[in-house]
C-alpha cells in the first residue's frame, strides 16, 4: 500500500461513525427536496453539518450556494464540488422515503420535486468526506474547500457564484473535484481522461409567415410548413456536415405553431438541443442550424428575418489528463477491480465553469448507484436499458450502501492525493 493509499485507509477508518448520520441525512434530503435557485433548506443544513465540523463556512453565494474552508497548515489547495438542485419529476420510486413535494418553479408553476438526479448523494458523500477529514487532520496538511453549488439544472449555478465573487471566497485553488452518481453498480467508481461530459446548448428558433384561412392556402405563408422543412433538414448537419469520428447530437424537441385545424397562423417556434465534445464541431453546428433556418425562411417566402435564442448552456467537461491519471491511481489501489474506465457521456454538467474560472486543473468521475445484483441480472438478460431507470427517471433510486460509501471514499481518496502528509 503506497503512503497516501495508507493515509487514506486511516481517515476512512472512522467512515463506521459517519455512515449512521449520513444515511439519516440523505433519507431526509431525498425526501424534501427543493428546486434550482430554491435549496434553502439544503443549504442551511449544509451549513450546520459543516460549521459542526469545524469548518469557516459561507453562506448565500450566489445565491444559495455554501462554502467551507478548512485550514490545516501549509500545503495545497482542494476544492471539493457538489450540486444541491432537484428536478420538477413526480417521484415513483416507492421507497419509504420518496418525495411528495410540490413547488413553484421559477414560472409560477406548482410543480412535483424528486432528486432524480442523485444530487441528493452528492451532497450527504461530500459532507461525510468533509466530516472524515476534518476528524483526521493529523494525517495531512493543506486547505480543504467543500463547495455545495445551487442550480445545476439550469446551468447557471456556477456562473452564479463566480459572479457572486466565489474566488475571493476560496482563493488559490491547485486541484478541483467533482462526482456524479450515474446507473452503474454501486461501488464501482469510473474516471476518464479529456472529454468527459459534453457541452450543451439549447436554441430557441422563430420563424415567421403569413397568416390566412385554412381553406385558403395560397393567400399565406404557412410556418407549420416552413418548419417542418427546417426540422428536416436539420437532420443532415450531424449526418453530412459533421465527421463521423466526432460525437455529437442536434435533437428538435419541441414545436409549436398555430391555434386551430382551419387557421394558418402566423409563427412557428422550435427548441432545439445540441450536444458536443468540441468547440469546433460546436460553433460549426450551431452555424449550420442558423444558415439552414434562414435559408429555408428564404425559400419559403417567410416576411420577417427568423429569430435565434441561446438558452440552458453548459460548457464541456474536460477532465485534465495528468490530474486524472494521478485520481486513477489511487481509486485503482484503493477500490482494486471497481475503479474502472467511465465510457464518453452524453450528459452535461456546469461544475467546468468553475476550475476554468480559477485557472485550475481538474477531474470529474462518476460512482455507481444500481444494485449490483440488480445490474447483473439486467446485463446478462440484455436489458440494462429497459430494466436500469436513468438519471432523471421518475424512478432513479440510488441504492444507500455501498452508494454513500463509495461516493465518501472517492472523494477523501482523490482529496489526499494532494494534501502533504505531515512530516
């Protein structure tokens, strides 16, 4: 066992007398959950459990967001992320502590809550890893920032807290983390070096005609047409202009045009998704859907200029190779065979935007949160994706153990790789 593996194993010794209050506390965050921009419950119990820890902690950052800073002596700088927003999903996972929260969303909206996308692990894993260090600070020396960020959903919570003046709060930084619990068997424990999660951008498009009776076609200029050639023609970008050795998606996911079967209005507006992994392939993309739009508004006739909003954009997760190389290391000594390569995701994430602002090198791995047994039985019948809910799913439920535990162990794990042992 190298020496940091030896550290490690001594500060996870003590995770018999964490795991009792961390299990308690995830129970009691799954179950009251809070939407983007609105985790003050959260919040204000992350800040207890931290304060208790003995951390400096800061308070509304950003927002909601918390930050705790703890000093033990000279040496390197971690920072630690989690993300803390739940999602507007109606939960139906039946489990005893499943949510039945209703909220208004940022619209006005009484909608459900449920964490469907394990934030809720994030949270009570880095609270426990905090906790761990904190009780261990003889084994190491340096500067621990526990980062608890709102909004992750919407893609602004990051922004949010740099705006907020985040880098004063944390000050140099050599290394940041961050995990996400995704549908792989619980204790495994995935990195990847380079591209790891992809950017997204979200597009709304409004394309204008002519109104006119339904009877009477050759009076308008029919924008339920017009998109719906647009839509078409969108599908080539990725097949004819895009490499096929570079991933990438464009979906149109919403359409909506009209108010009657006999009127033809007067707009249409699609919303648009697109994921990549570079920002070639993405600024080459998103110039295609304005040249195509505005192409076929030409073609058809269209009165008005087509109209371009960029919403809901998050940056891409590209993971450090050196920093991730170092991280993997460690997970292969300490978790043994389940610390394994994580495949490309196309998901997306927003914690990018925070090493990127501090100039600081980072990495980004995912923990497994399905039964095992569960998992293998849906393998080798072919059907993890029929029988394995994905994040996001009405019934994503991470498994309690070894989930949390695994989560606490990666992080204090990646954590001492930096940290300077005492002399």
């Amino acid at each position: 066992m190298t020496g940091t593996n030896s550290v490690a194993a001594d500060v996870l010794s003590a995770l018999d007398r964490v795991r009792p209050w961390q299990e308690d506390f995830y129970r009691h965050l799954h179950q009251h959950p809070e939407l983007s921009h609105q985790e003050h419950d959260t919040a204000a119990a992350v800040a207890e459990r931290l304060a208790s820890s003995g951390y400096e902690v800061h308070e509304g950052i950003g927002g909601t967001g918390v930050v705790g800073v703890l000093d033990n002596g000279t040496g390197p700088t971690v920072l630690l992320r989690a993300d803390m927003d739940a999602l507007p999903v109606k939960e139906q996972t039946r489990l005893p502590y499943a949510s039945t929260v209703t909220s208004r969303d940022l619209d006005g909206t009484v909608v459900p809550v449920m964490h469907a996308c394990g934030h809720d692990v994030h949270v009570t894993c880095l609270l426990g890893a905090s906790a761990l260090l904190a009780q261990a600070r003889q084994d190491w020396h340096g500067r621990v920032v526990a980062l608890f960020q709102p909004a992750e959903e919407l893609g602004d919570g990051a922004r949010k807290m740099l705006d907020d003046d985040l880098a004063k709060v944390v000050g140099h930084v050599d290394v940041a983390f961050a995990q996400h619990v995704l549908p792989m068997p619980a204790g495994v424990v995935g990195t990847r070096p380079g591209a790891t999660l992809s950017a997204a951008d979200s597009m709304r498009v409004t394309v204008y005609g002519r109104g006119a009776h339904g009877s009477m076609p050759q009076a308008s200029v029919d924008p339920v047409v017009l998109a719906a050639m647009i839509v078409v023609r969108l599908q080539t970008v990725i097949a004819r202009e895009i490499a096929p050795t570079d991933p990438a998606v464009l979906t149109v996911g919403s359409i909506h045009a009209g108010t009657k079967s006999n009127v033809i209005g007067d707009q249409a507006v699609l919303e648009l998704n697109v994921r990549s992994y570079d920002d070639h392939v993405r600024g080459a993309i998103l110039d295609a859907v304005r040249r195509i739009v505005t192409s076929e508004c030409q073609a058809s006739r269209s009165p008005k200029e087509p109209e371009f909003e960029l919403f809901d954009r998050f940056p891409p997760t590209r993971n450090d190779v050196t920093t991730t190389a170092r991280v993997r290391t460690a997970f292969d000594a300490f978790f043994g065979d389940d610390s394994q390569d994580l495949p490309l995701q196309t998901a997306s994430e927003d914690f990018s935007d925070i090493p990127n602002a501090l100039s600081t090198p980072y990495t980004y791995w995912g923990i497994g949160g399905i039964d095992p047994v569960t998992y293998q039985r849906a393998a080798e019948a072919g059907r993890v994706s029929e029988d394995i809910p994905v994040n996001h799913s009405p019934t994503f439920a991470p498994v309690l153990q070894p989930t949390l535990d695994s989560g606490t162990q990666a992080l204090v794990a990646a954590a001492l790789t930096w940290l300077t042992p005492p002399a």
